[in-house]
C-alpha cells in the first residue's frame, strides 16, 4: 500500500502483487505484498530463481507451434531440440462435442452428490473426455515446481460453492479421487486410446 500525494490526497492504492492462501477452515491469509514484482536477472540467484519460473509457467501456458510451418522449419526444429512431433494436431483442442456426448453429459449434470458419479463417469470414455484428459495430464507433467491447486482428490468438497455442477468438474473429480495417487495404470489407459486415435474423433 501507498499513499498517493501527487494531489495531496489521502487516497491510498495498491500496487505491485498479493500472495495469499486459503487454509483449510476456509479463511484467507495474506503471505505476501511485493511492492516493486520484477523479472529482471541482476544476481546470479534471481536469475536462477526467475529462470525456472519463466520455463515452468511457460511450459505450464501450453504454446503450440501451428501446423503452417514449412517443411523445412519443421526438420529444423525437430533436429535442433530432438523433438519427434514439432506441430500438435489442432483437433486435440476440438471443443464441439457429439449428440453421443451431449446425453451423457446431459445425464450426470443431473447427479447432486459425489456418489452419483463417482463410480460411473470414467467407464465409458467419450473421445471428448479423452481429450479433455490427455490434455490435463500434458499440463499436470509440465507444472515443474508449481503445485497444482485444483483439481484434487478433495475438489468435491468445493462443489457446495458451484451451482450448477459442472460435467467437467465432475470428470476430473474422479480421475484424481480414483488415480491421483497412482495414474500409471489410466495414463497407460489414455496411450492405448492415443494409439488407436479415439481422441481424434470429432463431432460430425
């Protein structure tokens, strides 16, 4: 905080940024005020600090090159940071969704409580909730040190505070109740549907 006596008020206004945590009785808690946020690297320890934060939320921001590049482009990348595949598939990010998938949404959106769903909604994968799912896990395998917030195996306990409750907040719900602790088994699970390519599977 700081006073603003440019016009000689008494006003004052916040400036910089706020670090805050929300304990588990619910009740806020204020870490941190930085007056001056900087990204500059004057020391050797703020550079490897601020280094890692820019690759991680880099990494965690998910920017895909287009699928325009050239040929060549694309060899030259490949080679130069050893990448197998360059350009994503765009449909990955597809977010229309079929009749199919619209009624089974449509069906647990009516559930109310976390046992309607818990045992159910992960049976039968819909190509759209395979993306949705590969697409969390790339970003749960790129947070570097971040902690993930949400979703966890407690998310549910929040849902009092979500009306309505949402499909997809119900999906990832149960994919971290069930195999947060262990996902070797549903990440093997998500590979098989890559390699038969389920998850391309658009609507229409």
């Amino acid at each position: 905080m700081e006073r603003d006596e440019r016009h000689g008020s008494e006003d004052r206004y916040l400036r910089g940024t706020i670090r805050r945590e929300i304990r588990r009785d619910y009740k806020p808690w204020l870490l941190e005020v930085n007056r001056g946020p900087s990204m500059s690297n004057d020391t050797s320890v703020e550079s490897n600090v601020k280094g890692s934060l820019l690759r991680d939320a880099l990494n965690m921001a998910g920017y895909q090159l287009p699928n325009t590049l050239s040929v060549t482009d694309i060899r030259n990348l490949s080679r130069s940071y050893r990448l197998g595949q360059v350009c994503h598939d765009s449909r990955i990010f597809e977010v229309n969704i079929s009749e199919e998938e619209r009624r089974k949404q449509a069906f647990f959106d009516r559930c109310k409580n976390t046992a309607d769903y818990l045992t159910a909604i992960l049976e039968t994968l819909t190509p759209d909730d395979a993306r949705r799912l590969i697409t969390y896990e790339d970003e749960l395998a790129q947070i570097g040190d971040f902690e993930k917030l949400f979703p966890t195996a407690t998310s549910h306990l929040y849902f009092q505070y979500s009306n309505p409750l949402r499909y997809y907040n119900m999906l990832f719900d149960v994919w971290e109740t069930r195999h947060g602790s262990g996902r070797k088994n549903e990440i093997l699970r998500l590979q098989s549907l890559c390699r038969e390519r389920y998850h391309l599977i658009l609507a229409g």
